[in-house]
C-alpha cells in the first residue's frame, strides 16, 4: 500500500511543490490548504486529496486528517508547511498581526501535529517535518515577530523529538534560506508608520539588502526534495538546511560567537 503525507499550506511554493514531488515518487498526497475551490492543478493528479485546512481553525485541521483517513486509511508523514510572515518595526505592527504571526506559524502548527499524533501513536510509527528557516538560527532587523515564531519551531521540534520519539515518531527540521516563491505577495505582512522617521532608514537599508538576496534565491522544489529525504531517509538527523545561503549562515551561527554574527548581519545590511 503506497504511504500517505499530509501538507498543510499546499497552494503554492514550497507546499505545492513537495505536494507534486510526493505523488511523483508514489506516494498518496492530503494536500491541504485554505480555499482549495481555487486549487486547478493538483486536484487533477492521481492519487492526491484536496481539501480545506485552515491552520487557526482547529475544526478544520481535525476534518482534514479524517478526510485524509477515509480517502487512503493510514497517513505516515505530515509536513507543517503553512506559514506567514511580519516584518516591520515592532512600534509600527498591530497586535491583531502579531496574534496571526504566532497562531500561524507556532500555534497553528503545534495544533496540526497534536490532532495526528493520535494516529501515529496507533500505528507506532510517523515522520513529522516542520518548515523553519535559515531565520530560525540568524535573526535579520525588522523580523522580531517573524523570526520569534522560526525560533520557536527550532525548539519545539528538537524538544517534540525526544517525546515523539517514544512511540516510534519521528522529527525532523527543514531550514530553507531564501526561496523563489509568492510568499511575499501571499503571505508576508510588512508594517511601517511613516510618521516614526526614526525607523525608516533603517527599513530603507533593510528592503534594499532583501532585494539584493533575492537574486541568489533557490527553487521551491530543492526544498521539496529535502522534505522527502527527511521523510524517507531513516536517519536520526534532526536539521536539514537547504540552500548554500543557509548552509553558510547556520555554520557560522555554529561556529562564531554573538558579536561576530551582529557584525555579519551589520555588514549585510550596510547598518
């Protein structure tokens, strides 16, 4: 019988593009998202399951999963890949944009992975990926509530694998850098107040130095293809970075002291 993944936030990017290389592979794909109506190519491949999953609506993360049973009988693999993203001064965000940076990324996540642990704690078996970045180890200026959440995922993950790991689950971390998606045009929230003129120019200097990196971005499906590693490779290895960008910034948070990395970042951002 061909295994089955569920991925949350399978619309577009990375999502969609590990959602095509699972059924490519043979696997049986919940490809979840929150308006799949509007969903015109997945939906046509075989042995793939579009349905609605809203990561900060409990009701529909549970109707997802027993729409995902019904339809293949057993799920293996689930891969928190939905996401969202603030940026911007702290004084300038709303707190109804910080609520939704969190009950995204950490909340919506942490409530995905408890409503199959049931599941994968019958069968004694699982794997569990979860899309952090290069963000969750070297924090960039103006992304105190982006980064917080990415943060967040590394350690939740890394204390998650210790229990997990007790009934036969396992954890894994994807840590992509910069990637060529929409996620900026779909999910990225950038607040300013023009009206604090102490922060602009370092928003200024910080657009520019993300405009540059954009030029050196990955494709989508070099993340896709770490995910299926995670998830196939039966290995112990906890991390899985993915780009050279974030293999040269997570070594150098791995090798270098506090001062060093602010230096760096600095640098970059011509602060």
């Amino acid at each position: 019988m061909n295994k089955t993944i569920l991925i949350t936030g399978a619309s577009s990017g990375i999502g969609k593009a590990t959602a095509k290389l699972f059924q490519q592979k043979g696997w049986n794909v919940i490809a979840t998202m929150r308006d799949p109506a509007k969903e015109t190519e997945l939906n046509k491949l075989d042995n793939v399951l579009v349905t609605s999953l809203d990561v900060t609506d409990a009701q529909t993360i549970e109707a997802a999963v027993t729409a995902g049973l019904k339809r293949f009988g057993r799920i293996d693999a689930l891969l928190n890949n939905a996401g969202f993203g603030a940026y911007g001064p702290l004084e300038a965000t709303a707190i109804d944009t910080i609520k939704r940076q969190f009950e995204t990324n950490v909340i919506g996540m942490l409530q995905t992975t408890k409503a199959i642990l049931p599941h994968f704690r019958s069968n004694k078996a699982g794997v569990i990926v979860n899309i952090s970045s290069v963000g969750g180890k070297v924090a960039f200026p103006l992304g105190t509530l982006y980064h917080g959440t990415k943060f967040a995922v590394e350690g939740l993950s890394e204390a998650l694998s210790y229990e997990l790991a007790e009934i036969g689950v396992k954890v894994k971390i994807v840590e992509p850098g910069m990637i060529k998606t929409d996620f900026a045009g779909r999910s990225f929230d950038f607040s300013n107040d023009e009206s604090i003129p102490e922060y602009q120019p370092i928003i200024q200097k910080v657009m520019a130095g993300f405009g540059e990196a954009q030029k050196n971005v990955s494709e989508a499906i070099v993340v896709a293809e770490a995910v299926y590693q995670a998830v196939t490779d039966n290995a112990d290895q906890l991390r899985y970075p993915v780009g050279k960008d974030a293999e040269q910034l997570i070594g150098l948070r791995n090798s270098k002291d506090d001062d060093t990395i602010k230096k760096t970042i600095r640098k970059q951002f011509a602060l």
